[in-house]
C-alpha cells in the first residue's frame, strides 16, 4: 500500500486511501461535518486537513474532544505523524493543566489538544483567543447540542477567527434528523461528507464482521419477580387512574407514556391541586418499578436483587422519600424482597453465557481482544468478578463519578487502563458507555452486547470497536419476550433510518457565512469587570456574559457564585434549587453567608416555573423563607426568566457599579448602624479585608485599637488574613496623615 506524501506528514506514517484524500479535500474548502463509521479513519481525514491548511495558511491547530483519554489518544496520534517546522509543538490541555500553563503553552504551541469545557473557561477568562487558529476540529460532534461546551466555542471560533474553518467528526449522528440539523447549524456547517461501508471507494479497507444475535430464556424465579413488581405497577397506575390522572394499560407503558403522566402532574402542580403532589410520588413509585423489570430482565438476579435492597433501605430510612416509604412498606414488595434473598448465586443465563464465549475466545486465539459492553455499572462489576473468577483477566472501564460505595475511574486511571489493555496485560474490558467514544484498540476482535441498547449512536459505536485491522464479531445477547428485544428492533431502525438521513444531507450545509471578524468585540473584553465562580461556567450565564463583552475573572468563590466589584456578591438559584435547598439543604444558612460576605448580597431567582409550586410546601414556608431573605437579612432577591436574562441582570449591575455615565451611584451606607457595625465598618475600610476580613480580626483582637496596634506577625495568625494583608494593614495604621 501507498503512502500520503505531503510536507507536513512524516514519511510512510499514513497509508493513503482515496476516500479519506477526496474527503479531506472537501473540507478545506468549508466548514464541514464528516460522518465515517468507526474504524474508517476520521483521524486520517483530521491529520490530512491540518497539515494541508497549516501548510498553506500557518496559524494554529486546535483539536477538541470530550473526554482526557481521547484527546491523550488524539495527541497521540498527531505527534507520531505531522511534521511541525521545528518551532512548532504539540500541547495538550485538560483540567489538570493549571491556567497559567495553560496560556504560557498556547503562546508557544502550533497544535493544542483539548478537552471543550477547559477552551471555553480559557476563552470566557480572556486568557486567549481563537483569533490565529486556522482549523478546529471537533470531534464526537454530535455532542454539539444544547448548553455543550461545542456549541459556544464554535460560535466564537467563527466569529473571532481571522481565517477560521472548522471540521466537525462523528461515527453517528443519530437518526433524528431534527437533532442532527440542530448540531449543523450550532456548528455552522456547510457541507456534509460522509461514506458508509458498502461505498465503492470504502470497500477495499473494510474487514469482515460477524454480528450474531443470541437470545436466551428468562429464569422462573426471575419472571416470577416480574411478575411481583408488575402487580405493584398495576396497583400504582390504578392509584393514578382514581385520582384522574392518565394512565395507560401496564403493557403500554413506555417512557413516551411515562414523560405524559409526568407533564399532566406538573402542570397540575402549577395550578396548586394538591392531588397532584401525591400523583408525583406515586409517579416516582412507578420509574423505580419499572426499573426493577428492566434489572430483571435484562442484567440478572444480582444486579436486582442489589436494587431492591437499596429501595428497601430507603424506605425504612427517616429521610427516605414518601415513594421509597410506601414502596418498602408493601406487602408485595416486601414477599419479592424476602424471595430475592433465598437467591443462589446468579439466576440470569447471560452472564455464564458471556463468560463461556470470552473464554472460548482466549483459548483460541490468546492474543486477541475483547470488550464487553454493559449499561450499569453493577454488572460490569458482577462481569469482572465471573470473568475472574474462570481465570480471565479483566479489568472495569466505567466514567468518574463514584455512586454509593463504588468508585468511578478517573480519567488518569481511564488511560491507564486502555495502555495495558492494548499492550496485552490483560484480554478483556468490561465498559459501560464511557468506553463507546473513540477507544483506539485496533486489535479488539470480539465485541459483546450485554444487552441490547435502543440508541443507533451508542450501538453503531459499540460495534465499531471491532472489524478495524481484521475479520471482527459481535454478539449481542437479548431475552426472549423482553424490552430486550424491543431495543434490538428500536436500533436497527434508527440506524437504517440514519444512514438514509446522512445520505440526504450529504453535500447540504446550513448555508450559514461567517461572521465578520470586526463585528465581533467580546474577543478582547473591553468592558466592565466580574468574578464568575468556576462551577458556573457549566450553565449559559457565564457564555452570555461573555458575549455581553464582560471582563470575566473565573476562580473558586467561598460564598455566592458571582462577585461585582468590591459590594455585591451574587448567588444564583434556579426555582427548584431554591425550593430543594429551603427543604433538604440549609438555604437560610447559605443566605446569611451571603449577607456576611458583601455590603449588597444579592440572590437570583432563575426559571419561569411557580416557585411556590416546585416542591410539596405550604406556600407560607416560602413566604416566610423569603421575608427572612430580604427583610430581617437585607439580601435583595431579584427573578429572572432565564439564562440569558440572568446574564443580562448582572451586566446592568457591574455597570452600574462601576459607575457608567448617567447612572445613579447607591450610597454604600446604611441610614443606621449598630455599634457592633460601626467598628467593623472601621475595620472593613482597611485595603484588602472587607466585612467578612473584620469580623475575624474583631473577633481575634476585641477592639479595633488592638488590631491597629498588632504586630504583622499577629495579624498573619488570623484566618483570611496572609503577610501581604498584614503589611498593608500594619503600614496604613502607622502612616502620617498629609
């Protein structure tokens, strides 16, 4: 086989195939979206059009993707094969890059490597712009919906970018046409690119893969547990049903059905019928039941038998919720739990089947790889512990998040993990859906389904795991009679449908130009200054902020989520946090912090939903939470719609702040102070403490003669108060007036 010659791609790294070349050729000439399935090369297209547009345009490489492995494997990738001039580097930037090596490494570096949520972080700081890149990739792209990190850095790439084009990568775009436009036009592509396996030109490269479908019976005992929690699902949809509410025949009850009673009791909660807060309980009774016959059916006797006990415990705990209590207190639900106990070992035949078929496949072939796939990460655990146990090693390959007592992998581990794995310590992963995106283990000849799964996006990526460098095959196992099997049926036709969708828009765009690049100032903030907690950058109130043109400083606020000069301190709550925090959490507690913390706290009130309606409370509760809030704690409360709104709340507030013509300046001092007041007012006016700074130097020293007599030394051994500080206080206390 041939190889790409080019200037910028090392010798003989990259065999050259035609498709990847006519379709890298088609995007450099507009923002474009290639769709190949997994194992095509999208990588390849990514490298061929980077080097071909540094060569010709110079600037600089930017390459996103969603997780830290796949921007490692990207990074990878790219420094085996793209010839930099020599003071061109590679850099890569995730959350364990710190944000002044960040910016020190953007300065010097011609491709950076990145996950999205660190750019955009970067880019609402002012650390950077995206002025100088000449391509951005965005792969996993159908990720680009929604508040996703994708959708704001494409729209300031190509409204900031002196020569921009973007290319956007997927295996799957899925099967609505209507979400697939959405990510089109949150992109601004123009053109669409895409090959399948069956393409004249693709044919050569694919290798065979063999998708086998096995079904098996469900156990007595576990469709005699069925049978227990649909009795209990009948008794709750005729509890629904008496109260008047809809509900549908058990055997048409899908998630569509489930999403319909759930919109009739919120919007009869909006109009304050008290029934409806039970039907709410009740509708929770349901998804946990109906999560229990999918445990049942699909995962095994383990897997639900964990879950019933859990449910169990809740319900006989004093702060489990009323659903999780009536549940526990069944009788039917209790005779299934009693019957789940007397279990022997694992009910289900899917899991020795699974076992069985990677043991079959070691022993002939023991070089190969496996990857089982699981929806939850039980029986990704029970898989390790029988693949184990029959003398096979396996590893677990689940995300970061730790839930009860296991915990998750980071993303340190997650690369780990995939390094051993594909250098042969061990043959199989068992993954859960973190392991469907971008794993790059050429070699992986068996893919196993658990279970079916009802997305075409996550079954596509499954099976492209195998098949890449030789013959592959996948087994997907369902049950007979079961939502396994309806699944099966669901992905098939998406993914036909799919293939056809990606067909119509092949060569379509979203028609939409470029921004000027003059018309756009955010780039460079100009304007009015605020502090943005760093865990705020996941809502839309910091992009809109910097699109608004704010100077934007993020950093790890102690109390509220936003800080405007010196006086205003701003917490923001969407309606159901306001009401789940009065409830669960200590809200009145969190308000006070706030009043402590600043001159003029201020609270938001985010959402257009009733606030007196978000949870089952006397609306006297959230009166008085509210009278406490604003009158007896001097915390202004303002509402706001939404996002964007809030955004726009808060650049009204740091203008006015910060003292813009025409506005009118709020006098800092209240009409009466207390003596206590009066003395840290005293305090606070020193340079650098503030209120919060007083109160814990009063409360050291006892009288504000004492902290103007202390010593540095002494100063420094207050909480808050570091030798900068210290100095500043000790030198201001002692300096000549005139």
């Amino acid at each position: 086989m041939s190889h790409i010659s080019h200037p910028l791609i090392r010798a003989e790294s990259l065999d050259e195939r035609r498709y990847q070349l006519a379709i890298a050729l088609q995007a450099l000439d507009r923002h474009t979206m290639v769709v190949l399935p997994t194992g095509l090369g999208k990588t390849a297209v990514a490298l061929i059009t980077a080097a071909s547009r540094l060569y010709r345009e110079g600037g600089r490489l930017l390459v996103l993707a969603p997780t830290k492995p796949l921007v490692e494997q990207h990074l990878r990738y790219f420094s085996e094969r793209l010839a930099l001039p020599e003071e061109g580097t590679c850099a890569i930037f995730t959350g364990d890059t710190g944000p002044d090596e960040r910016k020190a490494l953007w300065d010097r570096a011609t491709a950076i490597f990145a996950t999205p949520q660190v750019i955009k972080n970067d880019l609402i700081a002012g650390r950077y712009t995206l002025s100088d890149v000449t391509l951005m990739v965005v792969d996993e792209c159908h990720r680009a919906v929604g508040n996703y990190a994708y959708v704001f850095l494409a729209r300031r790439y190509l409204q900031t970018a002196e020569k921009p084009l973007l290319l956007a990568m997927t295996a799957s775009p899925g099967g609505d046409h209507g979400k697939v436009e959405e990510v089109m036009a949150n992109l601004g592509i123009e053109g669409v690119e895409t090959r399948t396996e069956s393409d004249p030109d693709v044919v050569p490269y694919v290798h065979e893969r063999e998708v086998e479908h096995r079904q098996v019976d469900l156990p007595e005992e576990l469709a005699a547990a069925v049978g227990d929690i649909n009795i209990l699902i009948d008794s709750r949809l005729a509890a629904l049903k008496r109260a008047g509410f809809f509900a549908p025949d058990r055997s048409k009850l899908s998630m569509k059905a489930l999403n319909q009673i759930n919109a009739e009791i919120q919007g009869r909660i909006a109009q304050r019928d008290t029934a409806a807060f039970t039907a709410a309980s009740i509708y929770a009774e349901l998804m946990k039941l109906r999560h229990a016959v999918s445990l049942a059916e699909s995962q095994g006797s383990r897997v639900l038998s964990g879950y019933l006990e859990k449910l169990s415990k809740e319900g006989q705990s004093a702060t489990g919720t009323k659903a999780s209590q009536r549940l526990a207190g069944d009788p039917v639900f209790q005779r299934l739990c009693q019957r789940s106990v007397s279990w022997q070992g694992e009910l289900h035949p899917k899991v020795g089947l699974t076992v069985a078929l990677v043991k079959e496949q070691v022993a002939l072939h023991p070089e190969s790889r496996t990857i089982v796939f699981a929806t939850f990460r039980d029986t990704v655990a029970l898989l390790v512990e029988a693949l184990r146990e029959a003398g096979i090693g396996a590893e677990r390959f689940v995300g970061q998040a730790s839930r009860d007592a296991e915990k998750g992998l980071s993303q340190k581990k997650q690369i780990d993990v995939l390094r051993r794995f594909r250098e042969g310590e061990f043959p199989v992963i068992v993954a859960t859906s973190v392991g469907e995106e971008g794993l790059d283990v050429p070699s992986t000849d068996l893919v196993v389904f658990y279970e079916a799964v009802p997305s075409e996006i996550r079954s596509i990526q499954r099976k492209g795991r195998t098949g890449r460098s030789g013959t592959g095959r996948i087994v997907v196992f369902t049950t007979k009679g079961t939502a396994d099997e309806v699944y099966r049926y669901v992905s098939q036709q998406r993914e036909r449908s799919m293939q056809k969708g990606i067909r119509a828009l092949g060569g379509g765009g979203t028609g939409k130009g470029q921004t000027n690049f003059g018309s756009f100032v955010a780039a460079a903030p100009e304007g009015p200054s605020i502090t943005v907690d760093d865990r705020e950058t996941a809502s839309r109130v910091a992009e809109v902020l910097s699109d608004l043109g704010l100077h934007i400083a993020l950093t790890r606020l102690e109390v509220g989520d936003y800080a405007i000069g010196d006086r205003i301190v701003v917490e923001r709550k969407t309606v159901q946090d306001f009401a789940d925090t009065l409830v669960d959490r200590d809200l009145l507690g969190q308000v006070r912090a706030l009043a402590a913390a600043a001159p003029r706290p201020v609270m938001i009130v985010e959402g257009e939903g009733d606030l007196y309606a978000a949870r089952d409370i006397h609306p006297n509760a959230i009166r008085g939470a509210l009278a406490a809030i604003t009158v007896d704690m001097g915390v202004a409360v303002i509402r706001t719609k939404n996002a964007e709104e809030t955004a726009e709340m808060l650049a009204v507030l740091c203008r006015r702040e910060e003292g813009e013509p025409g506005d009118r300046r709020v006098q800092t001092k209240k009409t009466y102070t207390t003596g206590k007041e009066q003395l840290e007012n005293i305090v606070a006016s020193f340079p650098e403490i503030g209120l919060k700074g007083a109160r814990a130097l009063l409360e050291h020293f006892g009288s504000v003669k004492a902290v103007v007599e202390a010593e540095k030394d002494d100063l420094t051994a207050v909480k808050g108060v570091g030798k900068k500080t210290a100095e500043s206080i000790w030198e201001t206390a002692r300096r000549p007036y005139g």
